[in-house]
C-alpha cells in the first residue's frame, strides 16, 4: 500500500508540479488552502504533509500549529514550501514542529530524497 501524502498550497501549479514528481510512489492529495484542509484531516490520516507557508484564509505557520495541536496529527512529518529563503521563516517552522523546509522552486531530486527521509528517517541510507 503506498503511503499517503497531503499536499496544501494555494497555487494549483504546485500542487500539480507536487503529485507529478510523487505520484508514482505516493498517494497525494492536493488541498488548496489550510482550513479545508483541517477539515480533510478530521477523517484522514496522512503519512505526511507538504504545505506551502503564504496562502490566503490561513498561512502555513497557522496551519502548521492547528496540526500539531491535533491529536492524530501531532507527529505526523511536517515539510514547509516557500519562496521565501530567510532563515528567521525556517527557524520559526522548526519551532512549531516541522521537521524540514524547502524553497521554491524546489529541486525535485531534492523533494524526494526528503521525502523519503521523512517517512522512513531511520531505514533510509543508501549504504551504511
């Protein structure tokens, strides 16, 4: 069964760029703003998130929170997108729990291999 991805960005373009480079391997779901994505995971347990940081009705930082407050949701891997490359934006999301953060436009060899590095953190070298 593959494992399952929630993708939340704001921009369609992403959200499709994001399900062509991790649909062959991953389940994803692309959901285009933080609440309904909050209402998504009322009933859905993904095995991680990538959201984007500046989208409109709620940002990332906020949606970020909302899912760790979550019981289900509290230590599901977290990845952050922005355009945005100031270290103070990857400090704070690492303060409120996630565990990397990419820039756009991402590398998208460098997706995967965080990707994979999320869902299987200690499994995953290539050679020990």
């Amino acid at each position: 069964m593959k494992k399952k991805i929630l993708v939340v960005d704001d921009e369609m373009s992403i959200c499709l760029l994001l399900e062509n480079f991790l649909s062959l391997e991953y389940d994803v779901i692309s959901i285009n703003n933080g609440q309904d994505a909050l209402v998504w995971l009322e009933g859905n347990l993904p095995d991680l998130i990538i959201s984007d940081i500046q989208m409109s009705n709620m940002d990332g930082f906020e949606f970020l929170t909302k899912v760790r407050h979550r019981g289900f949701t509290k230590h599901t891997p977290f990845i952050m997108l922005s355009a945005r490359a100031e270290s103070k934006e990857r400090i704070k999301c690492y303060q409120l729990g996630a565990q990397d953060y990419l820039t756009k436009p991402f590398n998208p060899e460098e997706l995967e291999e965080v990707v994979k590095k999320n869902l299987a953190p200690i499994h995953y070298a290539l050679a020990w």
